[in-house]
C-alpha cells in the first residue's frame, strides 16, 4: 500500500492495485495533470521495492550479478538488469552506494524474490540481504521546473546535477534526494525518506516552495511514452537488452555476469532480431495487436496510449530489426488502422529519457 494513502484521498486519487500495492491511479482530468507536469513540475509516489545490501563484500556480490557496473563511491547510482541464462530480462534496477551500504531499488514486486535468492547465494561472502521496502518512501518530481521545486524546498543541500548521483538534506524530515536519468523526458528527481517521515515528505513537495501537481500511475505511463521511455513491465521483461537498445544498462567488458553469453554474441553479430520503435496510429491498438508492412506481420505492439501532447495515439511495437520506418497497418477492435513509424522521443522535451532505444550505428542524441 502506498505509504501517504490518506494524503492521497485528500488530493481525489482513484488508487490501482500494483504488485499487491494499492497506488494513485489518477487524480481526475488525466490530461490537465499531463500538461502540468510537462508546463510546470509535478509529484507522484513511485512503486520500488528496496533490497538493502550491507558488509565488506557487498560491491562484489552485486557486482557480479547485474550487467553494469555497480558504485562503490558514496553518492553514486547505476542502473542496471539481471538477465536470466538466455540473455533476457528477469528485471531492471538502479543501485545507489552509501558508505556502508547499497540500496538496490527494483519494480514493485520483485524486490522480496531476488532478496530471497541472493541472501541464499551468500555462501562464505560477508554480504547480508535485506528486503526493506515498507522502511522507505520514494517520491518523485518531474518536469522543466522539477530543479527549482527541489531548490525551493530542500534544505542543507542544492540540488544533484548528474544524473543517478544523490544529496542528503532535509524536507521538514531527513531525505535524500537523487538526479534521476529523465524517464518522463524532463528533470526529474527521486525523494527518498523513510516511510514514517513520508507524510511531512509528499505534503512539502506538493504545496511548499514552488507548488507541484501530484499526479498517478496513468499520467506517468503517457509521460514516459511520450518520451521513448520503455518500461519493465510492458517493454523490458523478458526482452533481450539488445532488442531495445538498452546499451546504458549493460558493461560489455566487465566480469562474467549471467546471460552475458547471450547479449555479448548479439553485441557483436551487429544486430538483434527485432527491434523496439515508435508509431503514430489513426485509432488506439492494444497491447500485443499485430503490425503488418505490405501485407507481412512484421511484429506486435507493447504498449499504446492517446499522447496529450500530440492529442493522438501513439505505441511502442517491437517489429522485425530491418523495419526501419514508413507506413504499416495495425490490428484494433474495429480492424487495422494506418499508423507511421516514427522517430523518438515523441514529443521534444526539457531532458532526454536515458532508455530511448539506440542501436549500433546510431547517435544517443
């Protein structure tokens, strides 16, 4: 359950049940909320579970589990997949180094089985694995003015300029505040506290300093389309990191890690099977409706919503990897539709989203 329920209720959140969580949906008239975030700055809580990784091994126990390299230096961040023996995706985390600890945050639900596991894989190492989410509360601002929100309500501190970095300073109660690698396309920041400081936490973000506009997973999903993000749950899983052009979350030169076969053969072949690209649609398709080209399936949508921006459908599709753009068909409730493929991110914003798909051969920029 989110942490700060009541403060929910008090803003009108409509709630969605995430991993077992019950968390803010929406908070009425989506596409107003949408457009305050990408105007101005806005707050939402995000749904983490948190693995605390403590003792002298800790930097390499985790090291060699996940694709990139993890911080050691207090105050830095990776992010990061494991990968299962065929190369694909089991999850994505972002691990953040402290001066006696890591904290490794995973999606919702997925954090207490990969504690489970390490803590069995521990052997002789001084490691100890904590499954630690209900101890936290991890709040995030997002949009061209989340800097200055940050700046105007954090004390003992300024603001993170690189990205997966972090600052200790306070919001009425003790925080730590982290440059997040803008998923939405525009600043954003994660606020992490502990969960029985939450309250004073999300109230200071909402309505002290610079006001922000709190809103839901649903404003979050269109936010991250709109700006070429792919997400765990709709694009990653399951997925060779290949096909989605995930290079910022692998090291191809470090230690043996599993799957690493799989992704460093792909790496070197030049290219993957498929590919992950956007379309603009005339109608909206669900997730898993066919893309045609000249007839041919050529592969499915993964996730599709109304952008509030460009006020039309748009998708992600993993299609065929020598699809490389024009016109195709795609599979809705009342036929195929004429849809585009088109380049990303959908909608230029004030940041970059760090996932968008980049490919051998092609610029991240």
């Amino acid at each position: 359950m989110t942490v700060v329920r009541d403060l929910h209720e008090d803003h009108g959140a409509s709630f969605r049940d995430v991993a077992g969580r019950a968390l803010p949906e929406e908070y009425g008239r989506p596409e107003r909320t949408h457009r305050a975030v990408r105007n101005v700055v806005g707050v939402t809580e995000h749904a983490f579970d948190v693995v605390v990784v403590t003792g002298e091994d800790r930097h390499e126990f985790v090291d060699d589990t996940v694709t990139n390299h993890v911080p050691t230096e207090d105050g830095e961040g990776a992010y990061a997949l494991l990968l299962d023996p065929q190369g694909r995706i089991r999850v994505d985390c972002y691990a953040f180094a402290t001066g006696d600890s890591l904290l490794v945050f995973f999606p919702a639900g997925e954090g207490e089985a990969i504690a489970e596991e390490w803590s069995e894989r521990t052997f002789v190492q001084d490691v100890d694995i904590e499954h630690a989410t209900d101890r936290f509360g991890v709040f995030g601002a997002h949009g061209p003015k989340a800097t200055e929100k940050i700046a105007s309500v954090l004390g003992g501190a300024s603001p993170p300029e690189e990205p997966l970095t972090f600052v200790r300073g306070a919001m009425e109660e003790g925080v730590t505040v982290i440059r997040d690698d803008d998923l939405a396309g525009e600043e954003g920041y994660l606020v992490v506290c502990a969960a029985a400081d939450a309250d004073p936490v999300f109230e200071t973000l909402v309505i002290r300093g610079l006001n922000a506009t709190p809103f839901g997973r649903r404003t979050w999903e269109t936010l991250t389309l709109e700006a070429g993000t792919p997400l765990y749950e709709t694009e990653l899983q399951d997925r060779v990191p290949n096909v989605l052009g995930l290079d910022n979350a692998v090291d191809y030169e470090k230690g043996c890690f599993v799957g690493q076969e799989v992704v460093s053969k792909v790496k070197n072949r030049g290219r993957p099977s498929s590919r992950l690209v956007g379309l603009v649609a005339e109608d909206l398709p669900d997730a898993g409706a066919t893309v045609a080209q000249d007839g041919d399936d050529i592969g499915e949508v993964t996730r599709a919503v109304v952008s509030p921006l460009r006020e039309e459908p748009i998708a992600f599709a993993e299609v065929n990897y020598d699809v490389d753009g024009g016109s195709v068909t795609v599979e809705t409730d009342d036929g195929d539709v004429a849809a585009e493929i088109t380049d990303l991110p959908f909608v230029e914003c004030t940041g970059r989203s760090a996932r968008i798909p980049v490919y051998d051969g092609e610029s991240a920029e």
